[in-house]
C-alpha cells in the first residue's frame, strides 16, 4: 500500500512536471510546482503574459524559485517579501516596466512610462490613509491573471474598461471617502450614450473611459494637461472624429473640428482661451455623448443662451418650425459653424435668413417685420455710428466727454438687447429696446457731442474777445504811463 | 466824467480824514527805482506775486467745487472739467499759472542772485524769498496728487520714494507726505491740507515779511550803480511809474494766460489705480525734473555710500549753502566784485538747463 501511494505521488509530480515543462520554459520554477498543487492564484497565473514569459512567481514575490526547499525558496535571504502591499505592487512592476533594456530582454516595446505617469496622476495621490497611492497597477489590470490590452480577458480590454472603471467610480460610498462632489453615474450615462451603447454592442472602437481620459496618466478635469480639461476636451474628440479612416462605417460626417474652430464658440475657446466657450460636451454631454434631437437644440442652446431660448418657445416661430420639423437654433445658426450674430443675418435681403422662408410672396407678415426690425437696427447703428464721430471730433478738440461716451455704452447694450430680443420675432418689443432705449441714448449723446463741440468754438471766440479787451487795456495803460512821465518831465522842466 | 471824479475824491477825503493816505501817498512818491540796463529782472517780482494772485484766486474758486478723497477727488474734476461754468477755464489757468509761478519765482531768484542783490542788509530778503521758492515747490509737489490720476498718483510715489531715501530723517519724513508707508486717500487728504491750508498760510506770512522789508529797504541798487555819483543814478518814482509798469506786465501775463489755458487746457488722464502698474515714462514736473535726472546718473554705490543717497545729500547741500549764499559771500559783503558767485550762477542754470532737456527728451 506504501509503494502503491509512493508511486502515485511520484506519477502525479511527474506528469505535473511535464505538464509544467510543456506550458513554460521555465520548468524548473519550484514556486510554481508547488503552488499548481495548491491551485488558486497558480490556475490563474498560468493565462498569465508573464508566465508565458517565463517570469517565475519570485519575479515579484521575491525568494529563490530554484529551490525546492521551501524555507530556503521563501527565506528573506533570498529576498522573499511574501505578498506585496501598498505601493510595493507598483513597484515591482515598475521593477521591470519601468526599465526599456528589462523589457526588451522579454521581447516587449510597451512604453516605459507607465508608472512615471501614474504617479503623476490623480490615482497617484496618497490614499485616505495616507500610507499608499490610490491605484496600484493591480486595480486595474488585475495581478495573476494579466494579459495584453488587446485580448478580451483583459479588464483594461476597450469592452471591459467602463466596468473596470466602474468598480470604483460608480461606487457611492468608496468614492465620497475621495470626492464626495464627483457623480458617481459616469457609467450609468454612458451606457445612454451613443459610445456607450456600440461598446456594449462589441464594438471596441467607440470611445470609453481611457479614451478620452487617458489611461496611467490620468489628470483631474481642472488640470490644464488633462485631455478633457475645457480648452483640451475638441483636439481629444478629434482624435477619433475628424479621422476619416477611423470613423468609416458610422455614417457621420468628419468635418466637425474644423467647422467648430472656425467658429464663434471655437474661436472663443481655442483662440481666446475662454473657459467658459461650449466645447463639444456642453452641447452633446460628456458620458452621455449624443447629439442632441431636434426638439432639445433650444434647450441645449438654451442653458446658455437662456433669453433667447425662452422668447424662441414663446414666439410664433416655435409651432412652425415643430410642425416643419425644422431644428430649432440649428436653422438659423447652423451647429457646429455657428458665426458670430449680425445685423445681416435680419431682414429681407438675401444673406438674411428671414428671406429663406419670407418673401413678398410666401409668409408675407414674417416678411414685413423682419424688414421693419432692419430699418430699426440699421437706424440704430447709423446713430451710434455718428454719436461716436462726434464724440472723438469733441475729444480731437481736447473737450472732456467721458461721461457722454460712457454713456454711449447703453447704446451699444441695447443692441446687443436686440440681438436677443428678435428671438421674440415681436416687432412692438424688438422697437421697445431698439427706439426706447438704443435710439434715446445715441440722440442724448450726439446732442452732449456736439454741445461740447459749440463749447470749444465758444472758448476760441470768448478767447478772442477777451485778448481784445486786455490788449486794449493794455494800450489804454500804455498812453496813461507816457502821458504821466509826460507830465512828470514837463513839471520837472 | 467830473461827476466820477467827484465821486473818487469824496472816497478818499472820507478815508483820507481818518487813516492818513496822505502820508502813505508821500511814502510811496518818495521811493524810487533804479533805472539801468538790468532793470528789467525787477518786474519778476511783481510778475511772481501776480501769480501767487491768480493761483490763490482761481485755487479758491477751485475749492467750491473740488472734494479730496479717492472716491471723489477724480470725478470731482472731471466735473469741473466738464459741467461746471468755466471750470475748464479756472483749472487750466490754476494750472499754467502754477508753472509761470515758479518760473517767475526762478528768474526772480536768479536776478536776484546775479545782481548780489542779496548782500547785506537784504539777506533776510533773500532767505524769505528762497522760503517761498521751496514753498512754491512744495504748493507743486501736493497740488499735483489732487486730480488723483494715474500720473499724479506714480509721479507722487516716485518723489516720496526719493525723499523716503534721505538718511535718518526719509523714512519719517516720507511716513508724514504720504500719511503712511505707501500712497493712499491718507496721503491725498495730507497733501490737500497742506496745499489749500499749511503752506499758503506760511506763505503768506513769509510773503509779508518779504514785502515789508522790500518797502522798507527799497529796491537794491547794482554795486556799479551804487558807485555813481547821485546826479548821474537815473531813477524812475516806484508810484505810479514802476507800479503803472508792473500793472501792464500783469495784464500782458493775464492775456497769455487766457490764451494758454485755453488752446491748451489741463488734462484729466485716467484714474489712478494704485493696484495698476506704472505707466511707461512717468516724470516729475519740469521744475524737480533736472534732480530727477541727476539722480539717474549717479552710480550705484559710491565707497561705502548709496548713489542715489549721496545725490540726495549733494542737492540738499547745495540748496542749503544757496540759501545761505548772503551769509557766506563776504566778498561781496564788503562791496568788492566777486566773480566765482557769478560762476557759480552760469553754472547752476547751465546745469538746470542741460539736465531738464536731458530729462525731457530721455
């Protein structure tokens, strides 16, 4: 009975050995031989690249994997540190990860940056207790089953990232413990999303979570080097969507960066570096990217543009273009080429929108009072116009006009009220802002203009009057002293 | 016209009868004025007191309408710039006539100085008149903050800085101009008091003792003239001659006046905004410039002394042995010629000159 077990023992180590020496180089990994008999971490280890690699377990445990004493394989003379914690994991992998001639050695040309960027990142903070970083390279990536980004097993695999993500951001009561402010539903919104829903699908070329965010070098959304900081967040949608070649297949167009830097909001953001410009997920959200539906463009124009998104839904125009099926805003200002708001876009001429469905002909009360809010703008600006010649010739003339030129601001807001208020296609309220307060203001001021103007004239001829009556006096005193010395020499004579 | 001649000489009987004209008009008949090729720099007196006139005249019109403090003292001119009734006028006038003022004052001195006027017994003559030359800068220096623009406000910061440099005495001394360690309202209101209430009340004080002594003394004669005989010393009755004269030259000055303050009238500029830097080319009136200037060139350190604070202690000197000169010029004193004063004299106005234009144009 002995033998009969001795042997079966001896069968088993035998044809695990050749089962090791089958699957990897390195057969003689005693830590291996071992721990398969123990299953577990083993099992999973061996789907991992770094088996395949031949990389033994001490490779980031530490020890003498030669061994097959186990006090002598797992002695601290050996260098075993049993299993690593806190931010000992990422430095064993950055042990070989970190170093270009380590990987080479393992036929590998993954970057080498990986851990310089995690440390840089805002996963590279010191955790709640203070001791170790918030991720280790094993959160994501896990640690004895790793294998390459490309294959689907990997949780870092394109498919799998928004739930390896979600592990921990859509988890409410871990992520108060960091950031009680940040939403905890990106993964939730992002399954709505138009990225979202093809990934579920099986598509892995949308866009998820590292897509856009980064993976190892991940920065907070204030930091300015991060991808999805505001004036960063169009130059890392264009990577995908203004390649032509990538986007092949989904039937959307890939000129949308070009039109949107070319645009009032791109050029506000991009050019003038205004935080506060649109950038593409304040019109098409962020996790929940998709473009916005026909009857929600006022609304998504609207958070900004509030006023004008309320006199639209109030005005006339609002049933027609439902019923036309017209996308609001969109008609008008076109999306993502939106031009700067002029005086041109008003009335009946031909660069007029108005005109595209006013005419004499069609529509012909839309077209009478788009051509009377022209004349009134136009009337406007032709005073402000002449109100500020006047003020700078007072000015030329060395007059002091400030207050009327800063007066002449209110002119200037009453057109930019108008702009706003032609969203009510009201005549009687567009005359309200353009008459009543625009056209009142300029008359005042080019009244003050030319008041000071008269002035200076006055100064030159009040000038000329009082030299005259000094200059006299000056003569008269003159022919007084020559007539006293006159009458002094003749008295001294 | 008798009728209005009638009228007058009524007046003055009445005033005649109880405070003595009489003796005044007999005073003032007797007093004579030399006549000679320089007699000319005897009228900048009377032009500098036409000026202190104006200044103390348009300065109290100003004063209706001008409200010192940060918040109000800019807009406040800009009202009187703007709406009020020849306001304009009064501001350009008080601001060219301060200009004129000094440069009258400047010739006056330096009339005075080359003619030896100074010499015993009008030393304290000349001490008062140097008094109210330096007051007349001071009156400068406060009156240039009031409008509260950004030129006033740097321009103000720097000639503390400057005087802030003087050893032992800056630091205080800068702490009581500005009212504080930095220009503030403090230092707007402080200077307000000391332009319309401290210094004209000194100067006025000092300007009656100057007076007083030129009436009792009479009008310096040159060292030559001095030396002719009586019968060949030409003089002209300083009433009504020399006072008809003076009254002429007034009313020319008044006339360009009139014509500067209106083809070029004082600028408003901006604001200050002491959280605003400094705007490019900031430089102090024409009458400090040629110090300031002076100051660029010394070097940084000199021995074991700061450039800038020796230069200070060197104008300060000077002024003080300038003050002093009747005190120290005994050549002169004892009535012998005494060229080295009159070097000396070249070389102070070629110096102001030469450093004021470098000043400008640099």
């Amino acid at each position: 009975m002995k033998n009969v077990i001795m042997l079966t023992l001896v069968v088993i180590l035998f044809s695990s050995l050749q089962q090791s020496s089958a699957k990897t180089p390195e057969s003689s990994d005693q830590c291996f031989i071992c721990h398969e008999q123990l299953g577990g971490v083993a099992d999973q280890f061996k789907k991992d690249i770094h088996f395949q690699k031949g990389i033994s377990c001490s490779g980031c445990h530490g020890g003498n994997s030669k061994s097959d004493d186990m006090e002598t394989a797992m002695s601290k003379a050996a260098g075993f540190i049993g299993v690593p914690k806190g931010d000992v994991i990422s430095q064993r992998c950055a042990n070989c990860h970190a170093k270009k001639e380590m990987m080479e050695k393992f036929g590998s040309h993954l970057p080498t940056n990986q851990f310089a960027l995690l440390q840089e990142s805002v996963h590279g903070q010191l955790s709640i207790n203070g001791k170790e970083k918030i991720v280790q390279c094993i959160t994501c990536h896990n640690a004895h089953g790793i294998v390459s980004v490309k294959n689907p097993a990997s949780p870092v695999y394109p498919l799998n990232v928004p739930n390896t993500c979600g592990k921990c951001h859509s988890d409410a009561k871990f992520m108060q413990t960091y950031n009680p402010s940040l939403a905890v539903d990106q993964v939730a919104k992002y399954r709505t999303s138009v990225h979202g829903m093809l990934n579920a699908k099986g598509d892995p070329k949308p866009a998820e979570c590292a897509s856009c965010h980064g993976s190892h070098g991940i920065r907070s959304v204030a930091d300015t080097k991060s991808q999805v900081y505001a004036l960063n967040i169009p130059e890392t949608c264009s990577k995908c969507h203004s390649d032509a070649q990538y986007m092949a297949g989904y039937k959307i167009p890939t000129d949308q960066y070009a039109k949107y830097a070319a645009s009032v909001h791109g050029k506000a953001l991009l050019v003038k570096h205004d935080v506060g410009a649109p950038a593409c997920n304040s019109c098409h959200g962020n996790h929940g990217a998709t473009p916005p539906g026909v009857e929600s463009i006022s609304k998504v124009c609207g958070t900004c543009h509030a006023l004008n998104a309320d006199l639209f839904s109030k005005s006339p125009h609002k049933q027609a273009f439902d019923k036309e099926k017209l996308p609001e805003c969109e008609t008008c200002h076109s999306n993502h080429e939106i031009l700067p708001a002029t005086k041109a876009m008003l009335g009946v001429d031909k660069e007029a929108v108005c005109s595209r469905c006013h005419s004499e002909s069609k529509n012909t009360k839309g077209y009478q009072v788009a051509k009377s809010m022209r004349t009134y703008i136009d009337s406007l600006d032709a005073s402000e116009t002449l109100a500020l010649k006047l003020i700078n010739d007072a000015e030329q003339k060395g007059m002091e006009v400030s207050e009327t030129k800063f007066k002449l601001r209110d002119a200037h807001q009453a057109i930019l009220e108008a702009r706003t208020m032609v969203h009510s296609f009201d005549e009687a309220k567009f005359k309200e802002v353009v008459v009543g307060k625009g056209l009142a203001v300029t008359k005042a001021s080019i009244t003050e203009a030319n008041e000071a103007i008269d002035n200076y004239f006055f100064r030159r001829y009040g000038l000329m009057v009082s030299v005259l009556i000094i200059s006299l006096l000056c003569v008269a005193l003159y022919l007084y002293i020559k007539q006293v010395e006159k009458k002094q020499a003749s008295k001294a004579s | 016209m008798s009728v209005m001649k009638n009228i007058f000489k009524k007046a003055y009987d009445y005033l005649d009868e109880r405070l003595h004209l009489e003796d005044l008009v007999h005073f003032m008949g007797k007093k004579y004025v030399p006549v000679h090729s320089h007699s000319v720099w005897y009228y900048f007196g009377g032009v500098s007191l036409f000026f202190f006139i104006v200044q103390v005249t348009t300065g109290i019109l100003l004063l209706f309408y001008y409200k010192a403090g940060p918040d109000l003292a800019f807009e406040s001119i800009q009202y009187i710039m703007s709406k009020v009734h020849f306001g304009w006028l009064i501001r350009s006038i008080h601001g060219w006539a301060a200009n004129l003022f000094i440069l009258a004052a400047v010739i006056h001195m330096f009339s005075v100085y080359f003619e030896k006027a100074y010499r015993k017994p009008r030393e304290l003559t000349w001490v008062t008149g140097m008094l109210m030359l330096f007051l007349a800068m001071g009156f400068g220096f406060s009156g240039y903050l009031l409008p509260w623009n950004e030129l006033a406000f740097f321009a103000t910061k720097v000639g503390s800085d400057i005087a802030g440099a003087v050893p032992v005495i800056g630091e205080p001394l800068k702490i009581l101009m500005r009212g504080g360690p930095d220009v503030t309202g403090a230092t707007l209101s402080r200077l307000f008091g000391f332009h319309v209430a401290l210094f004209p009340g000194i100067f006025t004080v000092v300007l009656g003792i100057h007076l007083i002594l030129i009436q009792r003394q009479g009008i310096s004669e040159p060292l030559e003239f001095e030396h002719l005989p009586q019968k060949e010393k030409k003089t002209m009755p300083f009433f009504p001659n020399f006072l008809l004269r003076d009254l002429l030259l007034w009313l020319v000055m008044l006339n360009l006046l009139a014509i500067l303050a209106v083809f070029f009238p004082a600028e408003l500029g901006h604001k200050a905004d002491p959280f605003g830097s400094a705007p490019a080319g900031i430089k102090p009136e024409w009458y400090f410039l040629f110090m300031f200037q002076s100051l660029k060139y010394f070097p940084a350190h000199i021995f074991i002394f700061e450039g800038e604070v020796l230069g200070i202690l060197m104008f300060g000197a000077a002024f003080a042995l300038w003050l002093l000169v009747p005190f120290w010029d005994v050549k002169t004193a004892r009535g012998e010629k005494n060229r080295f004063i009159t070097y000396l004299g070249i070389f102070a106005i070629m110096f102001i000159i030469v450093l004021t234009i470098l000043g400008w144009v640099l």
